[in-house]
C-alpha cells in the first residue's frame, strides 16, 4: 500500500544549564511517498523514514540531561501511532498521510577555550 509522508525536523536549543528547551525552530520537508504493508510496525516505518534521510537510528543518539521525550513521533489524523502498533492497529489505509517528527538537539551552554578562539554558546546561524 502507498502512504504519503509528511516529514518535520524540530530543532531544539537544548540549555545545559536549565536542563530544559529554549527555544524550538522546526523545518518542513517535503512530502513523498512510500510502500508499506498494513501489518508494519510504526517503529518500522519511522525507521524507514530515518534511513531514507540518512538520519542516525534513535539508538544511536546521544540523550542530553533533561531531555526525556521521544526522538521520533508519527501522527495520524491528530493522534500518536505507538511504535508498538501495526499501521492496520492505527487505521492507517492505502492512500492516507502520515506526519513525522525527527527531533534534534542543539546544545546551548558550553564553553571551549583555546587559542584565543573563544566559544561560549550556540549562534543563531548555528540553529
């Protein structure tokens, strides 16, 4: 079956001093198309979608202090698909669109000193 993907990349300026986001920048991608099966594990599919972008797997991702939330997200029809569930599971049928979510985080608080070059925090061109 074919199901349209809607893929999103939220950036987030992750604060190592607060532990917390602060502040959220997220980029659409554009859509595209793909072949499942109905009996596909969501995690499947987003694993797909990862590979298809040459994003890292989520397993290996380094998780920052703080950050407890899922790196990944798949919404059909305003509700979270667990990764657990099948598409079927979901209601997701030949021909329906999906929403993803890649989350990526930009560590804001560091300080690398050396040579005179001096770096205190993330830039804006930087996120």
């Amino acid at each position: 079956m074919k199901l349209t993907v809607q893929s999103r990349v939220q950036k987030e300026k992750w604060s190592l001093y607060w532990r917390t986001s602060m502040n959220t920048k997220t980029e659409l991608l554009d859509p595209f198309v793909m072949d499942v099966t109905p009996t596909m594990k969501c995690a499947d599919v987003k694993a797909k979608i990862a590979e298809r972008f040459t994003w890292e797997p989520v397993s290996q991702l380094l998780r920052l202090e703080g950050f407890e939330e899922n790196w990944e997200l798949m919404v059909f029809e305003g509700r979270e698909c667990a990764d657990d569930s099948t598409l079927e599971d979901c209601g997701i049928e030949d021909g329906n669109t999906v929403t993803t979510v890649r989350k990526v985080l930009v560590a804001e608080g560091w300080k690398i000193g050396g040579n005179g070059d001096d770096d205190s925090d993330t830039d804006e061109d930087d996120f």
